[in-house]
C-alpha cells in the first residue's frame, strides 16, 4: 500500500522535468528534513545520486530501504527536487546474491579464476541471469517510488581496477556471436585458425597461445575489446530501457537515469559511449588527475593552478547531443587539501568549481554531502543563487575562439592500450593528448572550442570538412587512430583555406586499430597552412614542460599566424581568461578565473590589471563586472581603440564576469 500511495502522490507532484533543471546537486548519505530545505533553499533542481543507495543491495532489500525514506522523498517532490537514488550495475557482495550465484555472475580472469575487487566481486553483464538481476533491482526503486537512478558503473567489468578485463562463459559467448557476425568463416580461418566458430572457446584459445597471463598480446585482442565495448553499451541500454517502461507502464511516471564517469585523462571509451544511453552526461571526479610524465605515471591535484575540469567538460558536452553535462566531486571524505585550507577559501574552491562548469555551459553539482563530507553550504548557496539569476549567460554559450580542438572518437576506443596494460611511453593516449594541449592552450589564454570525431558506430555519422566551418585552424592532438572519412575532412579543410596544427603521433593506425598502409592526403603534409609538433603533450598536463607549450604557441601564433583574442596586461595577474557568446543575444561575455591558488592556502588575489581584447565586428557600449558576491554587478571602465577593447579589470579573488553589451 505505501508503494502505490508513494507512486500517486508522484503524479500529482511531479518533479521538474529534466530540461527545466538549472541547478544540480550531489547529496549522498543520511538525510533529515532539515537537509531537504537546505537542499530546497539552494534551488537544486536534481541531485545526481542519493537519498536512498542500493548499492549493496538485492531488489527486495532495495525495496525496502526505498520504503524507509518515503517521507524525504515526499519532501524533496513538494520543493521540485529529483533525487536519483543509486544502484551499482557491478559490484556483487556475497550477502545479496542468491545461493550459489556469487560464483556464476563474477568476472573471470583469463585463466578462469573469479577476479575480486576488495569486498566484493564485479558482476558481468554478459551473463544473463546477473543483468536480469541488475534489472530487477532498478525496478525495485521504482517500485519504491524513486524519480530517477544512477546507475553506478555499470562498466566497471570493462574498465575498473585497471582494469579487471572480463573472460567469463558469458563474455566467451558474446565474443563468438561477434566475430560470426563480423567475419567470413575462411576469413576466421585465415586470420586466427578459428576453423569452428560455434564451439570456438576464448580461454582455450589463450592457454593454447600462451598469453593467459598477457591477453592484451592476442591476436584476438582488438576484436575482444570491440566486443566488450558494443555489449557494455547494448545492455546498459536493455536495463535503462526496460526501467524507464516499468515506471512509465506501471505508474505513468518518467524516469530520469544516469550514471558517472571519471576524470578525462583516466575516462574510457565506455563512460563515453555513456551519451548514447542516459538522461544527461554526470562525471564523477576525485580531487586529482592521473597523467605520465616522461613515462612516470603522476597525480596531480586540481587546483585553479595546476589542473582544469574545462577540457572535460568541453569534451563531454561535444558528444552529448544536447543533454546537460554535470559534475559531482566523488570524495567521501574531507581531503586534507581542503581540510587545510580556511573557511572562506573552502569556499571559493567549491565556487571556482562551479565557474569552470557554467562557463563552459555545463554544470557543477553543488558538493551537499557524500558520505563522510558535507560541502561548506554558504558559498555553494550563493553560486547556485548566482548561476540560476544569470542562467541566460551561461546555457547554451559558446567559447569566441577561432580554434577548434578534436576529440576523436576513433582513437578513444584504444586508449587504454598505452594507459594501462601496454603501459610503454611511446604509446599516446588520445585522452591524454588532447587534455594536454588544452591545458596549455588555456594557460596561454588562446581560445578554443572542442568539436568531437565519431566513430561511425557507437556514434554514428564522421567529421565532415562543414563541422569544421568557422574555425580559423584546427588542432589534431596526438590522433593516432583515424578513419578514412576524418583525414579526408581535415584535407578538404586545409584545401579550403583552412589551417591544421598535429601533434604527436598522427593516424598510424585507422579506425579499427589497423597498421595504416596508405599515405596520408595530399593537404595534410607539411605546407604552408599544416604545423606539425613531435610534443607529447600529456607531458603538458602538469606545470614542469614549457619548452612544449613555447612550441604550441609559436605554431599557433607563428607559423599560422593566428592573433589572440584575449590577452592580460600585467604579468603578476595570473588570470584565464574564457571569452565566450551566449545563446542568444549579443552580448560579449568575459570570464575571469584566477590561478594564483597555494595548496593548503588558497587564492591570492589577483591584481588590477588591463584586459586587452581583439573583437571584429563587435563595438560594446557598456560593461558591467558580476560576482557572486556580487551578484548583481557593476559598470567596470573600459575604452574602444580600433579593433581592441580594453577593460580596466579590478583585483580578482576567485572569478568575475564582465559583460560586454553592443
């Protein structure tokens, strides 16, 4: 009776719908009533994750702790908040599984051994009887009312731990069903030796070759990796599917789903293939990013000065179709770095976090709590105030750079080659690449916009010359995999009088991991409108190689002349500077972050200093400076000379914003 009671009430008080959320928050952990109206105070449209974990939890056991927060969750639906409660899709704890079942739904190592992660064993969703169980216990939630679920790695068997790579029965079938779908059977002969697909086993294969212990070394390999990577994406999308028609048919109620990724220079082909079957784009991040630095794998903390969540976001939102990109910090506890810091500087991190996210156009999920960790409330409580007042200067805007940065899609795929099992220097990583050269772009304060290369497959269609429209020069950071169709568009730019900077290794391999035998197009070699750079540029994502960002700039500035739009006029003002147009309007919009930030200190201002801005076309007759503690702003001084605008920017703690109206 409380289900149904639960599920009427949600029709007559219907959470705002998805495209109508402003505000986003992460809020993980016991709730109270009180939690609910700082949470409704706020303005948080969505909370990403909490309210109810089923984490470790069976669909009856989900249930029933669904039940037990009925009354917050009719809480939060009379103050407009959607709280998505969390399942994981992965981790199997002995105590939930029925009998005997922990053993027949874990992931096998390539020897045939289960494979633990910690406390728990990771679930496979190629076996059938452990995704039907994963389906029941989305049900489960919606039976208990829930509005919306994250999905917590719902990859992990493809990529977690480094990964624990999968080579259960279930993955064996799917590998078979695979290559008989893709290959001839004389070419599965010729290739492989595979002379009976239908009784062909995988294990055996390994063990007859030899490389049970390597399996990255199999000749199979790449076919394996595709296989795990389509069948992720085909049933994360059969469960979500069938969780949103449960809830739809059996209380005439919307679902709202998604699930969480990682930082970008740690992300999967997987987790970016997530745009393809959830609600909106949720990145889960801790406090630091893994990189390699001449080959010694690195953390480094993200900090305004050393480390930037935009080149994630820009990513994220390039693929994602039009849905919301969010992030949430995945902490679970207070870290040191924080915990050292004072009060009011804990607070102007949480704000510089929320400003790389809005003025990239996405979101920043205000930190509420999560776990053992409550985020500081008042300087979240005026950024969420601040964005959703001005929210018309930041949805929907777009970077005024004249450079357009590739993601490709293609080489994504092969990533984790070089990042975790071949583990050799020499082998780039597109995530890595591309995170680099945007790290130094931005510290040089040349503008740039993210425009991403599908596969054809996962995300159908390929980059055509037309995308790259616009753009005064393209960069192709270390693309190492590349179809045919995206070289034949990056000729036809440069044919067109476009300009093409490469980085790194470029299309050794095409597409689907092949050895490329064909010379590259005639427009791509070195000319007078084509730059190549042997810089590795994951060596740029920390603080220690400007010889390679020096290098980056000459190109850009040098060789194919491009001239910034945004420069800052005192040396001692270590300010980024983000210039960007809203969606509509046409307003000239000038974001101001400041990196003079300490560890375990926090910022120091940032000081008076002239804004010199190159706009073609654009005249302003004013200019106002906003912040959030300012939220509603005041004229800042500023002079037109020719081309060049001038703003007398005042001291910066955090982040301003200068608007700039025709």
């Amino acid at each position: 009776m409380l289900v149904v009671a639960l599920s009427a009430m949600s029709l007559l008080a219907a959470p705002k719908p998805l495209s109508d959320a402003r505000i986003f928050g992460m809020c993980q952990g016991a709730l109270s009533a009180a939690d609910i109206d700082r949470l409704g105070d706020m303005g948080i449209d969505v909370i990403v994750r909490g309210i109810s974990c089923a984490w470790d939890a069976n669909p009856d056991q989900a249930r029933d702790r669904m039940k037990s927060v009925a009354p917050l969750a009719e809480l939060a639906r009379k103050r407009g908040i959607t709280f998505c409660t969390m399942i994981t899709s992965s981790a199997l704890f002995p105590e939930i599984c029925p009998p005997g079942k922990l053993e027949a739904w874990s992931a096998r190592d390539a020897h045939g051994n289960l494979i633990p992660a910690g406390s728990w064993h990771q679930g496979c969703l190629n076996n059938p009887e452990f995704r039907t169980f994963i389906r029941d216990i989305g049900r489960a939630e919606v039976d208990g009312g829930a509005d919306g679920i994250h999905y917590d790695e719902s990859y992990s068997r493809w990529f977690w731990m480094r990964p624990i790579p999968c080579f259960c029965d279930g993955c064996c079938a799917e590998l078979r069903a695979w290559l008989k779908s893709h290959f001839t059977a004389v070419q599965l002969h010729s290739q492989w030796g595979i002379d009976d697909i239908d009784s062909f086993d995988y294990r055996a294969y390994l063990a007859a070759h030899h490389l049970a212990d390597a399996p990255w070394q199999s000749p199979l390999h790449d076919q394996w990796w595709l296989m795990q990577l389509h069948s992720t994406v085909r049933w994360e999308q059969w469960i979500v599917a069938d969780n949103k028609s449960y809830a739809r048919e059996k209380y005439g109620r919307d679902l709202i789903v998604n699930s969480n990724q990682s930082h970008l220079t740690t992300i999967s082909a997987m987790m970016t293939a997530d745009s393809r079957v959830y609600d909106f784009i949720n990145v889960g991040c801790g406090l630091s990013v893994e990189y390699r630095d001449q080959g010694i794998y690195t953390q480094l903390p993200i900090e305004p000065g050393l480390a930037s969540f935009v080149p994630t976001y820009r990513m994220a939102r390039a693929h994602s179709s039009g849905k919301p990109v969010s992030l949430f910090l995945d902490i679970q506890e207070h870290p040191k770095e924080l915990a050292d810091l004072p009060p009011r500087q804990e607070g102007l991190y949480m704000q510089w976090l929320f400003a790389e996210a809005h003025l990239t156009g996405c979101h920043f999920a205000a930190h509420y709590r999560f776990s053992d960790y409550d985020g500081p409330y008042e300087p979240q409580l005026a950024a969420c105030k601040y964005f959703r007042k001005h929210a018309n200067w930041y949805e929907g805007s777009r970077s005024a750079g004249r450079i357009a940065v590739l993601f490709s899609y293609p080489s994504q795929i092969w990533d984790m080659y070089g990042t975790y099992w071949d583990r050799s220097p020499e082998f780039p990583a597109l995530c890595n690449q591309y995170y680099g050269v945007c790290q130094s772009l931005q510290r040089a304060n040349l503008q740039w916009e993210t425009v991403f290369v599908p596969d054809g497959d996962i995300f159908p269609g390929s980059l055509k010359a037309a995308d790259l429209r616009g753009y005064d020069i393209v960069i192709a950071p270390g693309i190492y995999a590349a179809a045919d169709p995206e070289l034949a568009a990056l000729a036809q730019y440069v044919h067109d009088g476009g300009r093409l900077l490469v980085t790194g290794p470029f299309a050794q391999f095409d597409g689907l991991h092949h050895k490329r035998a064909a010379a590259l197009p005639k427009g791509l070699f070195p000319g007078p409108r084509v730059a190549w750079l042997t810089d590795d540029f994951e060596n740029c994502i920390g603080v220690s190689h400007a010889a390679s960002e020096a290098a980056l700039v000459e190109a850009l500035t040098g060789k194919l002349a491009h001239q910034p739009e945004a420069i800052v006029g005192s040396p001692d003002a270590r300010l980024r500077l983000y210039l960007r147009h809203p969606a509509k309007g046409r307003a000239l919009l000038l974001d101001a972050v400041n990196a003079d930030f300490v560890t375990r200190r926090g910022f120091h201002a940032s000081p008076a200093t002239p804004i010199y801005l190159r706009v073609l076309g654009f005249k302003p007759a004013s200019a106002r400076l906003f912040t959030m503690d300012e939220p509603d702003g005041h004229p800042v001084p500023f002079r037109v000379e020719g081309p060049i605008v001038t703003i007398n920017l005042p001291e910066v703690e955090c982040y301003a914003l200068v608007v700039l109206e025709p």
